[in-house]
C-alpha cells in the first residue's frame, strides 16, 4: 500500500478471482464458466458494421436489451438494471441499500466477493453460519438486520433454499432489501421471480456469464420493482453511464433470441454433473448436493490443498479455497464430458499414490 492510499481503504482485502492462465493450457474447471461457446446466432451480432460503430457513445439506457430482458422474464423494462457482469450489480446494491446504519447479512460460506464489498463501503457485515451440513439458517436471516444476501443455488455448495424459505425472509421486514443472487439458477433450482409481484423488497442478480456462455462479454442484470431498480440506476448514473459496451449489449440481446441452445446447454451441464457425482461418490468422494454448474467435493485420503495441486500438475485447474470450515474441500466446474474424463483420470492417479507429474519420456 503506498503513501497516497486513502486510509479508509488501509486494511480492505481485495476480492481474489480464480487463475485465468494465459499461458499453459489446462483443464480449466476453476471458475465455473460454460464449457460451451456463445451460440453462432449470437456471435454473429457483432457485425463489421457495429464494430465500426465504437466511435459512438453505446446506449446509457440499454433500452433494447432491458426491453429483450423484460419481455422474456415476463416484467416491465422498469424492473431490469443492466451492469457491467452481475460484480457490478451487486457492488450497486451494497452502495444503494445499505450504510452506517444498515448493515448487511450473508451466510459465512458464499460467494468471496460479498464480504469485500462490505469492507469496501465500510459496512458492517454479519456473517450467518451455514449450519453442518452447509444449509441456510433462514431463522437467522430472519432475525439479522439491514439488506440478506443469499446466492441461490449457494456458491461454492451448490445447494439450493426452496422459495417458501426465501419468501419467509422477505416477508421477516418489509423494509429490508433480500438481495437473491441467481448466478447458478439456469440448472436446476426454482428462480425467485415468481415472487417479485408481491415483494417490492427482492432484488434478484443475474448472469451471463455461467448459463449464457458469456463470462467475457460481462453482462450481468437485476430484476426488482421499479423503487429499487430506481434507485440502482442512481448509482449506476453516478458512477459510469456507459457500463456496457456497444457490443455487449447487442450480444445481450442476440443471446436471448437464441435461449433454446442455452437452456440444452444448461440440460448437457446439469446430466454431466449428476454423472460426474456418481463416479467422484464411487471413488469414495464426499459431495454436497449441489443444483450448480459445478461439485464441491472432498475426499478422506487427501486434504483439498493437496488435491488442487495435484491436479493442477496434471494439468487440470479446480478451486480451493484457504478457509476453515471448506479447507478439506475442492470445488470443480463441471465441462464437457471430455473435460470430465481427463478429471478422472488425474484423479484416479492421485489416489493410486503416483508422484505428481510422472517425468517426461
Ligand atoms: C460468478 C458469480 C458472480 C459474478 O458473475 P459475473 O456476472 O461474471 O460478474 C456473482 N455471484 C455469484 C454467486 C457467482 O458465482
């Protein structure tokens, strides 16, 4: 930290992504994007002609893709904030809904990036314990005070709350924003969006990036009544218009035209995960029932560091994360059935007990 850092920001630890090698190629199953490719339909919306359209300014309402985005998730253009990935919808949130005097709760297990927002805006941040077997305490949730943040599926577990518990929080305090992160929500587990016709206090996050193959065009959104996407696009003008990009935008928009190949996608995704299960389970591995793109896994004969570096000298990339309740644990992105047999073979050489990266002929 230099001299010229403000020292509100002296003890913030910044939020840590997964590796992104750019050099060696590996197996990369540790940040769960889609193993698919955008569909042809969509990557053919970024034409020459709208490549030659980057000397303009892009549209600061997005209206075409929030209108696209309305229409599919059945609500008005009013109730959709569009953001720079969903990163940035929820740093829009914790600057929006809460302050000195409202705090926000999230369970101690989630997603990394919740805890440094707090600690970025000065927040007080109550972290819930997840009970043993890793299930939301929604009795807590209920009791904490200020904005609830919950991933749903959770992330790295990959469990998922049914709506009646979501909706027992949000009817806890009317006053109180429940923020659902619906990041995993295309595989498998039952969207809150139901819920938004009675509930003015839920702001559901989105992502592009998981289901829509689309973690490098970042494009994330939120869908909440029209008072909390009012307020969000306060601070979204407050901070920078133009979040999204010409192209993003267009890729948005093409993307849900072409919502068949993602939801077959997201079917492939969620049978790989249910076979890959089955065969981690038979090599005596330990999994949480996870409704995500990914497995969170661990197994008795090696700790989760060992099988992370294991892995990676094999070549393939999962993530491991240094905390205390999880430490035993490695949480892998589920890829193409391909991706998944080159995981079990690195597996099974590591339980056989072979030295890491057998030498080179
Ligand atoms: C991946 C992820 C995000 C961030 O997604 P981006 O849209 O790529 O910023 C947010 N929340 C959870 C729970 C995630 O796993």
């Amino acid at each position: 930290m230099s001299r010229f850092f403000s020292k509100r920001f002296a003890s913030l630890e910044a939020y840590t992504p997964g590796e992104q090698p750019q050099d060696q190629q590996y197996v990369k199953l540790n940040t769960n994007e889609s193993p698919y490719p955008p569909s042809p339909h969509t990557r053919a919306a970024v034409s020459d002609g709208e490549l030659a359209a980057l000397n303009l300014y892009p549209d600061p309402t997005g209206t075409r893709l929030r209108k696209t985005l309305a229409a599919h998730y059945g609500v008005k253009p009013e109730n959709v904030l569009l953001a720079n990935g969903s990163d940035e919808v929820l740093s829009f949130a914790f600057m929006a809904f809460c302050d000195a005097e409202t705090p926000v709760a999230f369970p101690d297990i989630s997603y990394g990036f919740y805890p440094v927002y707090a600690a970025l805006y000065g927040l007080e941040a109550q972290e819930i314990p997840l009970r043993d077997d890793f299930s939301v305490n929604v009795d807590a949730f209920c009791a904490a005070r200020g904005m609830c943040v919950l991933a749903n599926p959770n992330a790295p577990t990959g469990m998922a709350l049914p709506l009646s518990e979501i909706e027992r929080i949000l009817a806890s305090d009317a006053n109180r924003v429940v923020l659902v992160d619906e990041a995993y929500v295309d595989f498998g587990t039952q969207t809150a969006l139901p819920l938004l016709e009675r509930y003015e206090n839920l702001l559901i996050v989105r992502t592009y990036s998981k289901s829509r193959s689309m973690a490098g065009a970042r494009l994330g959104f939120a869908l909440g009544s029209e008072t909390l996407i009012r307020d969000l696009e306060t601070i979204r003008f407050s901070t920078n218009p133009y979040n999204l990009n010409r192209l993003t935008l267009l890729l948005g928009e093409a993307a849900i035209a072409d919502d068949a190949y993602y939801a077959e996608n997201c079917e492939k995704i969620a049978q790989t995960r249910e076979a890959t299960a089955a065969r981690l389970q038979a090599l005596g591995f330990t999994l949480t029932p996870s409704m995500a793109n990914f497995l969170f896994a661990k197994h008795p004969a090696i700790s989760g560091e060992a099988l992370y570096r294991g892995l990676k000298a094999r070549g393939v990339l999962v993530r491991h994360f240094e905390k205390p309740r999880i430490a035993d644990y490695v949480r892998i992105t589920i890829g193409t059935p391909e991706q998944m047999n080159a995981l079990f073979t690195a597996v099974e050489d590591i339980l056989k007990g072979d030295a890491p990266c057998a030498a080179q002929p």
